[in-house]
C-alpha cells in the first residue's frame, strides 16, 4: 500500500486555507458533531453572527442533501461517503464545498437546475423557494434537493459552482461550491 | 400523564418545546436542523390542531428559534398556515419572535414567514 503523505495533505491545506475538511461515509450525528465543530472554529475565528449562521446552513443543507439521496438511491455505506471542506479564498470569504457520487442522469439534471439557479436574481430565487416551499410534503420529497440548493443559492454571495467526473457503473461523482 | 400538555426537551440539532394548555402558550427555544424535521414537529402541529379544535380561548406562539434548516421551515409554515386559517375564522392567534440583536438572520428569517401571514406578528429584538 501507498503510505499515506500526511505533510503533503496538510501542505494542500494549508495552502488552500481549508479550516475543516472531512471525506467518508456520513451519518446523521457525524453531521452533527462536524457541525458543531464548524460553530466552534468560526466563533474562534470571530466570524460575524450572520456569516456563521449563513456557513453553518449551507453545510447543513449540502449535507442533509447528500444523506438524503444516498439513503433514497440505498446507496452502500462506500458509495453514501461524502466529501465536505469549508475554506477562506483570497477575499476572505467562506467557501463551503461538498461531493458525492450521484447517477449519472441525476448529475446531469444537479448541473442544469445549478445552472439555472446561477442566472436567477436574488429576487427571482427567493420567489422560485417560496414557490417550492409551499409544494407538498411529498412532492417536495420527490424532487428532492431543490429546495436545499435553492436555500444555499440565496445564502451565497455568488453563482453557485457545480461539476461532474464520471464514474464507473453509470455514477458520476458531483461536486458543489459555495462562496458565503 | 396531562395529554393536553407538550415539553419536549432540547438536543443538539432539536429546540425545546412547550405547550401549556391552561394559558394557551406555545414556546420553542433554540436551533431546529433533524433531518427529519416532521418526526419532531407532527407532535406539535397535533397539539396546535387540537387546541384550536378543543378552545375557544386565544393562542399565543412565543418563540425565541435561531437557525432553521429547510426541513423545519417547511413544518413551521404548516404551523403559521394553521394560525392563519383559525385567524381568518375569526380567531385570536399571535406571534412574538424574538431575536438577538446581533443576529440579523434570525429576524429576517422571522419576517419571511411574517409575509405570508394577516394575524398578530411580532419580531422583537433584545440585547444579551
């Protein structure tokens, strides 16, 4: 086995001014536990109230969104394993990321719908979640992470940034990036 | 055990949650982001039918809720469609919010779901 190079791990992090990063399988109190620690380090790093509240959300809807699928595609605990880091870019801002393996057609669909988020207004994103809000219960299950990404639009301070890699067995692996 | 009364302790992701019946007073305290936010708030969309179904007298939320994930904004708007629907049927129903005044969100978050409501609803501000 290739050992692990932990200087080289902590040098990418560093240099990518990552404060809490995280990759494998999630559950429900991980979430929880991680976030905690996530209020922990932004109270230290005297980010104002409304910042961390706004970091904070989006790492809660990016994850829930991801535990949410994975248990609805009954995913196997390797396939349901996320990757969530939360950054400072150069203009100290915060940068919450997160990826998971999704199907392929699914991805495509995230992609599209991440993308037509990005041409909306603040205005326009606030009715279209008003709008999903007041879908059924089952409904709203359905379409599942609408609503979360649209939450996460308006609490980003810029256009949403989504990607997708292929994977084998017709998964691609999906990744989202928020700036707060 | 009293039915008719609700106290449902805090946990890490969960608020506190009380329904005093005599009084009529519906309190929750703190953060709300389960992932399922209906297994928690079915209880209290319950004891919200119950009562307005069961007194005449008025209902009165007091609220001091922080952050909120979508899942519990979704259960505390059925909650407010239930006041809207006793108001508009005549009945007294009202909402104090309150807030730290150094948490923005939290009052603009309050106001969202204020948009859609006619009965009594207050976002107050308080300092630590």
């Amino acid at each position: 086995m290739e050992s692990l190079d932990l200087l080289a791990m902590r040098e990418a992090y560093n240099r990518q001014r990552v404060m809490l990063c995280f990759n494998g399988p999630i559950s429900r109190s991980l979430i929880e536990e991680i976030g905690t620690a996530l209020r922990n380090y932004l109270q230290a790093d005297q980010a104002k109230p409304s910042a961390a509240m706004d970091v904070f959300g989006v790492y809660i809807e990016m994850t829930q969104n991801i535990r949410h699928y994975a248990t609805q595609q009954g995913f196997n605990e390797q396939d349901a394993s996320a990757t969530v880091a939360i950054a400072r870019d150069e203009d100290n801002h915060y940068v919450v990321s997160s990826g998971n393996l999704v199907m392929l057609e699914d991805g495509r669909k995230l992609v599209a719908f991440v993308e037509t988020l990005a041409s909306m207004d603040k205005a326009q994103l606030k009715a279209a979640y008003k709008e999903q809000l007041r879908k059924p219960r089952t409904e709203g299950a359905a379409s599942g992470a609408g609503l979360g990404l649209l939450d996460i639009a308006r609490k980003s301070s810029a256009c949403l940034r989504a990607s997708l890699h292929e994977q084998t067995d017709g998964k691609a692996f999906f990744s989202l990036s928020a700036v707060i | 055990m009293n039915t008719s009364e609700l106290n449902i302790p805090s946990t890490q992701s969960t608020p506190a949650i009380q329904g005093d019946w005599q009084t009529g007073i519906l309190a929750m305290q703190g953060d709300s982001y389960p992932e399922n936010s209906f297994e928690l708030f079915d209880q209290v969309i319950q004891w919200v039918e119950r009562y307005l179904n069961d007194e005449a007298r008025p209902l009165k939320l007091e609220l001091t809720l922080l952050y909120l994930n979508t899942s519990s904004i979704k259960a505390m708007m059925d909650i407010f469609d239930l006041l809207e629907d006793a108001h508009q049927q005549g009945r007294s129903v009202s909402v104090n919010w309150h807030y730290d005044n150094r948490n923005e969100r939290v009052a603009e978050l309050a106001e969202e779901f204020r948009e859609d409501c006619t009965f009594d609803f207050s976002i107050l501000a308080f300092e630590e």
